[in-house]
C-alpha cells in the first residue's frame, strides 16, 4: 500500500509569489490534515478534511493560505503571496476513521520544505 | 486544553545503552498518546500509540512507552541503543480521541544522538 505521498519535496520562491503544495492521501483515507513547521518551532495543525469538506481550518494563519480537496482524493494548499514567515516544512497526513472510534491513526507523509527568500 | 511537553531537546547516548526520551502531557478527557519518529529527510513514522488499551505499549523497532496517568506521563524507552535509532522524536497527544473532530497536539520533538 502506498503511503502519503506530497510534492514537491522542495520550493524555493521569492516573496510574493505563489506556491502550490499537493498532498496524495493514503487511498482509502476520508481524513487528510494539513501541519506546518517553521524552523526552530512545534509542529502546527493547520486544517482538517473529511472527505472534500473542511471539518477544521482553525490552524490556518491568514488568508493567503487557502486549502482544497475537490473530490475527496488529493489536496492543495496554496499560499498567495508567500511572505518570508511562510517558510517551513509543511506536512501532510492521512486517516480512516475506525467504526465505534475516531478518526484513526494519523499517517504522514514525508512534508514539503518550502523556503521564501 | 490538551499540550504536551517534551522534556529534553536533546538526548544523547552511547550505542548499546539505555534510551529513555521523557514526556508529559495535560488533557481535559481520557488522552490517546502516540510517538512519532522522523529520520533525517524523512516523513514522520509512527511508533507506537496509546488508546485507552493496555498501559504497557510496544512499539516498532524495539521501543516501548508506558502511559502513567498518576504522573501524566507517556514516556518513550529503548533497552539498547542502535546507530539507526538517530533521529527527531515527537510525543502526541489526542483529546477526544472517539470524536470526529479529535485533533492532535505536537510536542516540541527530542533529538536522539547515538555516540558510537
């Protein structure tokens, strides 16, 4: 089975542009979260989809960031315009919600470094 | 309100000894703990969870961790360390672990050295 996958690996960009990140969830995951971690800081939840829905976008810090699921299958997160702060490893990851419990294990994927200059 | 705290940033060790990676955690309801590892350029890999099952649990890789909720810990133990035990580990705690809308919480991470 193929794990969570997300591309690119890494971005470099200068400020002001837009970058898009994609994330490939485990096939069979209704769940998919999005997590940022800047250099030096905790690993934060950024948003949560159940299926093509946003159950949870609390951790998103402002609207230049702006998260998609269309379908259900993969998901893009876009910053527009990315600003220096923005820099970080964004992760992605996937669960399947088990019948009389939550929303499952979390399983991750290997995040994409993204770096504004 | 659930956080977690991951007591040492850095944790080094001669190959062969003991791993011991210490955390503590606060939750309003019954928490689910898990560890989580991330090797160098890698995704984050978990290694064991807790869910409200046995307190003892073993993880992948020969670690274990034990949910104290006397001492609200969940700290992560090796018997003898390995040169590919190097890496970022993380502790992570759920509130509402039975709800849709459960979500977790990252400690700070430990670094493991291993010194050969």
């Amino acid at each position: 089975e193929a794990g969570v996958t997300q591309f690119p690996s890494h971005s470099v960009i200068e400020k002001g542009q837009t970058v898009t990140l994609r994330c490939d969830p485990i096939s069979g995951h209704d769940n998919l979260y999005w997590y940022r971690r800047v250099m030096g800081k905790e690993i934060k939840f950024l948003l949560h989809f159940v299926k093509e829905s946003k159950q949870d976008e609390s951790g998103m810090p402002n609207n230049r960031f702006l998260a998609e699921r269309t379908g259900g299958t993969y998901s893009t997160l876009k910053v527009q315009p990315a600003e220096l702060e923005d820099s970080g490893v964004y992760f992605c990851a996937s669960s399947k919600k088990v019948p009389g419990q939550g929303p499952g294990t979390q399983y991750f994927g290997p995040g994409t470094r993204l770096t504004v200059l | 309100a659930q956080s977690v705290t991951q007591l040492d940033s850095h944790v080094s060790v001669s190959e062969g000894t003991p791993v011991l990676l210490r955390c503590n955690y606060s939750s309003s309801y019954s928490p689910s703990l898990f560890w989580y590892v991330q090797h160098p350029n890698k995704g984050l890999q978990l290694l064991l969870k807790y869910t409200s099952a046995a307190t003892l649990v073993k993880g992948i890789n020969g670690f274990e961790a034990e949910f104290k909720k006397s001492e609200t810990s969940f700290h992560l133990t090796k018997p003898s360390a390995h040169m590919s035990d190097a890496a970022e580990y993380f502790c992570v705690v759920s509130d509402n672990w039975y709800s849709s809308a459960s979500k977790i919480i990252f400690g700070s991470g430990t670094r493991l050295s291993i010194r050969p």
